[in-house]
C-alpha cells in the first residue's frame, strides 16, 4: 500500500507556475535582451498577439515585466522585464525546495576580461547617453571601450553632471556631445539605443553589432525647469546603473567562454 503523502511545503511556488509556461519563458528571454513592442514579439515567438499580449497580461501582473508608451509612437508601447526582480524569485524557488539551492547572483561589476566596444545613443546625447557611457567605463575599471552620441546632439545637461558627480562620483564636464554619424564607420560589439525616437532612426554599424534597446524616458521631458527634473535624473541614473550591471555579467560570461 502507498502510504507517501505529499508534503504541503513542496507546492511549486507562484513564480514557478508563472515563469514556466513555454511560451512565457520565451518571452522573458527575449525582453532579457532588449525591451520590445508586441509585433516585435510576435514575431520572435511565432505566435499571434492576442496570445502573446494575453500572456505579456499575465507577466505584467505578476509583476516581473511593465510597459511603457513610446516616445517615438504613442500608439506603441516597449515591454521591459525587471530582471532584478526575477532574479530574487528564482532564488526564492530554488530556497523552497531546499536551503541550499537559494542561489547567489554573479557579481555585476568590475573588470571584464578581455575588451568590448559599446556605443550608446539618444537624441539629445546631453543626458542618458553620456550617463551611460560614464557609468559603464566606471563599473568596468576601464575595460570596455565605451562611446556615446546623439542623432540631434545637444549641450550637456547640468542634472546630468549633477547627478553623476552628487550620486555616482563621476566627472561629466569634461564630456562633449556628438553626432552619431561620427561612429558609423566603426566597430562595435554592443549598440545600444536608450531613446525611442534615435532607434527608428539608427544607421546600419560594420560587423552587425549586437543591437539591443533600452527604453527609457528623458529626464527632462515635463519639466519646467532643473530643480523640478533632478528627481527623474536620479531616477535615470538608477535605472542605467542597474541595466549595465547585468550587461557587464554578460559580457563577462562571453568573454570567459572564449
């Protein structure tokens, strides 16, 4: 006679069900490597988009992927999956089937071996993309070869300065802004769009770089004046800081299997 009884702790815990739905786990991949828009997806996936949008529903619920509007086409949004978050919950997983399977992230930081190129663009080239440029060859001791520029570039902005001197240590006065025209003859391993609007407008780069696109608002937009945007700045310094934490893990992942 079976006497077994299954223990009510051994319940596959939320994220489990969620994340591990087939077509679900596909697109948490492909919103790892770059924010999308629905047809995007749809068209990565193979599936038609009532399907997908009803399970992007499900992911936004639970809230491991948000959406937002575009600023190139406010009939379109970008879906962006919050990577920190699905970390923490597959470490959860792993804890609640047993203690020693609560995992611990890869360091997300410092030197990577070997060198990468890495240009980041927006619009303006006075704020986003000058952070990330800066933030990217701070974090990685120098080792990635980072740039930046603008498809319309503009002065610097001060909240950008401020911002990356207040919060991060770093100097951006002595940064300029540039036309992306600038870079496109050369080689990149990594472009990088941070701006709606510049992604439609991104030129083909030598040696098919891996394109990816960060969807971030600008920090100034809506904003009568500095004081009432150096909010959003911070903001926008955070959210770039964690974005190139994790593609620094990636980057070093590549690098080491090589």
């Amino acid at each position: 006679m079976n006497t077994h009884v299954a223990h009510p702790g051994l319940a596959p815990p939320e994220f489990l069900q969620l994340a591990g739905h087939p077509l679900r786990w596909r697109l948490l991949g492909e919103l790892a490597r770059s924010d999308r828009m629905v047809y995007e997806l749809t068209g990565l996936v193979g599936e038609p988009q009532n399907l997908v949008s009803y399970h992007l529903g499900r992911l936004r619920d639970a809230g491991l992927v948000s959406a937002r509007r575009s600023s190139a086409d406010r009939r379109d949004a970008y879906y962006t999956v919050d990577l920190t978050r699905v970390g923490d919950l597959i470490s959860a997983t792993g804890g609640a089937l047993h203690p020693g399977l609560r995992l611990t992230a890869p360091s997300r930081g410092g030197a990577v071996p070997g060198t990468a190129r890495v240009l980041f663009l927006c619009t303006g080239n006075s704020a986003r993309s000058q952070m990330a440029e800066a933030l990217i060859r701070a974090r990685s001791g120098g080792a990635v070869e980072a740039y930046s520029a603008g498809s319309h570039p503009k002065p610097l902005h001060p909240n950008a300065v401020r911002v990356m001197r207040d919060e991060h240590g770093i100097d951006l006065t002595v940064h300029a802004s540039k036309h992306l025209e600038q870079f496109a003859d050369q080689r990149f391993d990594w472009v990088i769009s941070l701006c709606d609007r510049v992604r439609e407008v991104c030129p083909e780069f030598p040696d098919q770089p891996e394109a990816v696109h960060w969807s971030i608002p600008d920090p100034a937009a809506g904003h009568a004046d500095d004081d009432g945007s150096y909010p959003a700045f911070r903001q926008t310094a955070v959210e770039l800081d964690m974005r190139i934490g994790f593609l620094l893990a990636v980057l070093t992942d590549r690098t080491s299997a090589h």
